[in-house]
C-alpha cells in the first residue's frame, strides 16, 4: 500500500555517529551580504551556535551554488549590487524543489521591514546585526521549520521504524540489520523525505565536516540501504541520484500490481 509518514519530519540534523551516540547537531546556513565585514560578523554569530555557514558576497554567486548544493536556513541581504535579496527569494521559490526558509537582514525602517515580510521571508534581523537576537530569531526559525532537538527518539515513518539510542531499523515489525553509517544515511533521507540532498550536505551530515571518504563511498551506502530497506517503488518509495546534485528519497505511488 502507499507509503505514509505518520509525522511530518523536516528537520536536517547532522547525524553524525559514533559508538552509537549523536555528536554533534548542526545545520547548514547560507549567508549573502556584500558587505563582507557583516557577511563575516554573521556568520561567526551563527557558528558559535555549532551551524556550518557559508559565505556568499553576490546574489548571482549564492544562485550558482542553490543549484549544486542544499542549505537548511537562508540569511539574505535586502539590498546587493547583481541579484538582490528580494530577487534571490522570489527565484528560489520559483524554481527550488523544497525552498529553505528565509531570515532577511533589513536596514531598521519599519517600510523595508514590513517589504521583507510582503515579498515572502519567514522572518528579519535589522541592521546593526545583534547578537543575542540573531541567534534567537534564526534558532527560533529553525524550530519552526525543522522541530525541536533534544533526546534521540524513536522516529516512525509509516512501516519504517528508527530508534537513535539502539541504533535498530524495523521494517513492517521486521529487524534489519544496519551499520551505524547506513542508519544515519536512511534516516537523513526520511527527515528528509521528497527532498533533494547534495552530496556535499549528505557527506558532511553523516561522515562529518570535511569528511576524507571517497565520493564512492558513499554511493556505496546509498545501494545498501536501497536494498536493505526496501526503498523501492513496489514499495512505495524510490531513493535515486539527482544528476550532479546528490539524492532524493521519494514517495510514491506503488504500482497497482504491487
């Protein structure tokens, strides 16, 4: 029968296993601003709250990198040379499979503000860039957006069963054995259920930051878990490669003769 989550689990949490236990929690966040004293200010804000950032100082430069990589939060300048904040927003939620929410960093008047809000952001920072409230405006979106960290829990997605603490997958009732690597591989892939993941976002959330692994490696897991997991059409579920991107596990109709 059709594949069924029973929750709706967005949340891209780095998995990154070791003796059975969660390292680390991080998401990736793409920062644009022109102004590169600023770009560099956030972006430090940002990774002493434990997040991966990434720089960006052009509209055009970020775009480029929409289309090769994913990002769990966008920070974006209202106001850039090439391609604006405001333009950067409208084109990837156009043309984005699963847009990542957007903070814009506004200049303090109440008009731009409120043209932040009208163009579609999820929310602002204004100009002098705090502290204190840029990490709880951006932790505060990412709640929202994602849910809330905390205690590994058993995490169910309609036959698919994962519990963080025993690092075990039951399938329908059924056991399966994983290795640590391929549970955090899969369950990635279901929080992240019909969204596409760049290879780099995958690498890093399951190997770490600047994982030394070959690409191989991990298409290697990707074939494991596809088979062991029964991530397959009949099945209600197809995990394929997104040409020179990364992966997307999907739902989808079983055949009829399934």
């Amino acid at each position: 029968m059709p594949f069924v989550h029973r929750r709706a689990v967005r949340a891209r949490y780095w998995l990154g296993w070791l003796n059975g236990a969660i390292e680390e929690v991080f998401m990736r966040l793409a920062i644009l601003d022109d102004d590169r004293e600023l770009c560099a200010h956030v972006a430090s804000i940002m990774r002493s709250s434990g997040h991966a950032c990434f720089e960006f100082h052009s509209g055009e430069a970020l775009q480029r990198s929409l289309l090769r990589e994913s990002y769990d939060l966008l920070i974006l300048d209202w106001e850039l040379p090439d391609l604006s904040g405001v333009d950067l927003l409208a084109w990837a939620r156009a043309n984005l499979p699963a847009p990542p929410p957007v903070i814009m960093l506004a200049g303090g008047e109440d008009g731009e503000v409120v043209k932040d809000l009208a163009v579609g952001a999820d929310d602002y920072v204004t100009k002098p860039v705090q502290t204190a409230v840029l990490k709880a405006r951006v932790g505060a979106l990412l709640r929202r957006s994602y849910g809330a960290t905390g205690t590994p829990r058993i995490e169910t997605f309609g036959e698919h069963v994962f519990d963080p603490m025993a690092m075990t997958v039951t399938v329908d009732g059924v056991a399966i054995g994983v290795t640590a690597k391929e549970f955090g591989l899969a369950l990635l892939l279901f929080r992240n259920l019909n969204r596409p993941l760049s290879r780099a976002h995958i690498m890093e959330a399951v190997w770490g930051r600047s994982p030394d692994v070959p690409s191989r490696t991990l298409d290697a897991h990707v074939s494991q878990i596809r088979s062991r997991l029964f991530l397959r059409p009949e099945h209600g579920l197809r995990l394929a490669s997104v040409y020179s991107f990364g992966y997307r596990l999907a739902q989808v109709e079983p055949p009829a003769d399934a």
